[in-house]
C-alpha cells in the first residue's frame, strides 16, 4: 500500500507565525489544528492556515526536509511559501484541492 508524508506550513495570517510539521494524514492533523485540539505554538498563536506542502513517498525524507526546513531563517521560508503561493491563499478552504 502506498502512504504518503506530508511536510506543511501553517501560518496566522499572511507573513505573520509559521509552524513547520510533518504528518501521515494531512487532512486529519490540519483539522485538529483549525479546531484547536493540538495544544502547544499552532493553538497559543492561531496558526491555522495551510500556506505550503510538500508531498513525500518516504517518511524518512519528510522528516529529513522538516528538520532542514526549520533550520531555515524566516525570510528563506518566506519565500519559499510565496515562490508557490504569493498571495498566502489558505490551501485548505473550499472550493480549492488538498495537496
């Protein structure tokens, strides 16, 4: 069976708090995050909005790109964010596809 890993960043508002995670289940963990069941930074700083992803077949190489995305300074993952989406669309409203 084939499983995809996703490496995403969330944001409060354009340019404002970015989170960096990685999961298994996109759809679930961004539904946690936009309900406020994950305590910690996303729920303290209402970082919400999927502003970029990343889709990996290796769980190894998500983790890998994370670790190398965090390590980043905020203008590199600025844009990074904007290079795909300038205008900081939330990718997971309607009307637009889930990565």
């Amino acid at each position: 069976m084939d499983r995809e890993y996703y490496v995403y960043v969330l944001a409060n508002k354009s340019r404002g708090t970015l989170y960096i995670g990685v999961t298994g289940n996109i759809a679930r963990r961004l539904w946690e995050h936009q309900r406020g069941l994950v305590d910690g930074f996303t729920k303290k700083y209402r970082s919400d909005r999927l502003v970029y992803c990343e889709v990996f077949e290796r769980l190894q190489a998500a983790i890998q790109r994370e670790k190398q995305l965090k390590k980043w300074n905020r203008i590199s993952i600025i844009r990074l964010i904007e290079s795909s989406n300038p205008e900081w669309r939330d990718l997971c409203t309607r009307g637009t596809h889930m990565p």
